[in-house]
C-alpha cells in the first residue's frame, strides 16, 4: 500500500515508524511542517516527523500551506498514492488533496470521538477530569475531525498522569491502530460510522489565559488543570511567578486513587493536618514530600515547581530554599 504521510510532533513519530517498519506499507513521501527556529541560536529545528524521514531517507516537503502550494500538488498528485495519512500535522486539507488518494485520508485523532474534536484534546480530556481516553482512527472530510470514524482504541487515564505521559501513552497505541485501520480498510472489513453531533465537543487551542491558577477553585480542579496544561500552569508567590508543575489532591477521598508512594503521607495525615486554612494558604509541609495549600475545596500537594528564572525542583527543595512557612499565602496566576 502506497502512503503519504502527514505529520510534524513527536506525537505523530510512532505512526511514521511502524508504517516503515511494515513490509505492507511503502511511505512514498512525508509532508510536515516548516522547520521552526528556536529562541537560544535561532536555529532552524526540524520536526520530529521530518528527523525520522530523513534518516530512512524519504523525501520530506515542508509547503508553509499545502493546499496553496502548486507544485506540492502536483506531486502529490503524481505520486498516486493508495491513501493519505494525518497524524497531528497542523494544517487543513483542502478538498483537493482529500479526493486524491484511492482509500481516502486517515487521521489518527487522540480523543474517543465524537468528544473532543479539535486542536488539543488530551489536555482539555485531563482538564475535564475524565477516566478514560483513547483514539480514534477516521475518514477525513472538510470539517474539523468531523469525518466517519473507523476504530477506536481506550485507555484508563490515572489521577497522576499529566499530558505528555498520556500524550506518549497515545502515540503509542496510535501506531498499532493505524496499522489495523489500513489493513482493514483496504480488505474492505471496515464500515465507517457517522458520528453523533449531539455528542460532539470541542478541544479548542490552549490560551495563555488557561494558565492562571485560582485558589477558589476545587483541588481535585486545580490538580487537573495542571496536569492537563502541563508543565505550564502559574500561580503567584510572594510577588512572583511561581509554575506548578505537578501536584496531587490529598485527604480521605484521594488516598485510594494515589500511588503507594503516598502511603506515607496518609499515615502521618491526621498529625500534619488539624484542619482550617485560608484560601491558598500552605497548611502544612510534609517532610520530604511538599507544601500543601488549601484551595477552595480540598487541599492540593505540590510536588513539582518553579520559580522564576530557575530549574524545576520537588515541592519539598522548595519549601526549604524559600524557608517557606506553614501559613503564607500563595495568590492567583
């Protein structure tokens, strides 16, 4: 089977990689994006998609717009290709190019369609809190991810796993998918299915704005917003910009959904926590382990920060380098 294949994140990487790998598959040519410079050198960067065509020596166009790019076209065109593959690429499809290849174009989507259509749906799935996720392999059309779906593959999602676990998680998966998807859809042993739109959602692009931590808010809230918008998410202390990196919401409800990792903490619970405490207020510290602030309903552990200007670190180094004291206050983001 002769394939194109459309992608630029490390996301996509497994896709390419197992469809090299599989004596079905030809990868006549890949089409990612342009190299991006990056601030430190301002050197051009190649994607990860580009990184891995290269060294398997596939012929690699980077159009700044596909569908305007006319001698991409023609060569699309030329290549005659059994289908086209989009993994996370990042530009739409024109008509043109989705009426090109004989089985039609297969995107690999990291959500349980019809939920969570759009840009960024592993981190708004996080966000909401869900406890299953997964992918969902497509015929694509002139929407956006609104085309009949063909398989669909889940997974459990852990209360402690952040994006770019879940992110590597999916890639993963994707690429054992994509394979069954192709096989299937080329034997004919696949009916696409419509999807429903009364149960759509959608997965928009991640402002600077979604950021900002508020302390009023839910700890099981906030916890998933940081996991969800990793590595990210900012509050404020002591005037400063402060990023959570990673926490974990504590107490009764939690202590069965964490790792036994934490079965220390909840041993020592009822001695580190009398109860009360203001909105943002560090509670406690447990010793090698981390601060803990009271939010606007339960009580959130922050186990990774960093402030501005440094390197990461554990909330435990934190609180002992900043001398940080059971009743400040951390504000807003």
């Amino acid at each position: 089977m002769k394939v194109v294949f459309f992608g630029t994140p490390y996301f996509a990487v497994p896709s390419l990689e197992i469809l090299l790998a599989h004596k079905h598959f030809e990868v006549a040519a890949v089409i990612t994006q342009p190299d991006k410079r990056r601030r430190r050198g301002n050197q051009l960067i190649p994607s990860g998609i580009k990184k891995v065509a290269v060294a398997h020596g596939i012929p690699v166009w980077q159009p700044r717009s596909v569908k305007k790019d006319a001698n991409t076209l023609a060569q699309l065109e030329k290549l005659a290709a059994d289908v086209f593959v989009v993994v996370a690429y990042g530009q739409i499809l024109s008509p043109e190019i989705l009426a090109m290849p004989r089985l039609g174009c297969v995107n690999v989507h990291a959500s349980l369609l019809p939920q969570y259509r759009g840009a960024a749906p592993i981190q708004w799935s996080l966000y909401d809190g869900v406890s299953e996720t997964g992918l969902t392999t497509m015929l694509m059309d002139e929407g956006m991810d609104t085309g009949p779906m063909l398989l669909k593959a889940k997974t459990p999602v852990e209360l402690l796993e952040n994006a770019d676990l879940l992110a590597r998680n999916l890639s993963n998966m994707g690429g054992e998918l994509l394979v069954e998807t192709l096989l299937k859809l080329e034997r004919d042993r696949i009916k696409p299915i419509p999807q429903d739109e009364e149960r759509a959602s959608y997965a928009r692009l991640i402002q600077k704005s979604d950021y900002a931590l508020d302390w009023s808010r839910r700890a099981i809230a906030l916890h998933n917003q940081i996991r969800g918008f990793y590595p990210h998410c900012t509050a404020q202390f002591r005037g400063e910009p402060l990023k959570i990196i990673a926490s974990a919401p504590v107490g009764d409800d939690y202590w069965a959904d964490l790792p036994p990792s934490f079965s220390v903490l909840e041993h020592n619970w009822p001695v580190l926590y009398s109860g009360g405490g203001e909105i943002g207020e560090v509670v406690c510290i447990a010793k090698h382990i981390g601060p803990i602030v009271q939010t606007g309903d339960g009580l959130l552990l922050l186990q990774q920060v960093q402030l501005a200007g440094k390197r990461a670190q554990s909330g435990w180094d934190f609180a002992n380098g900043a001398h940080l004291q059971v009743g400040e206050i951390l504000h807003n983001g």
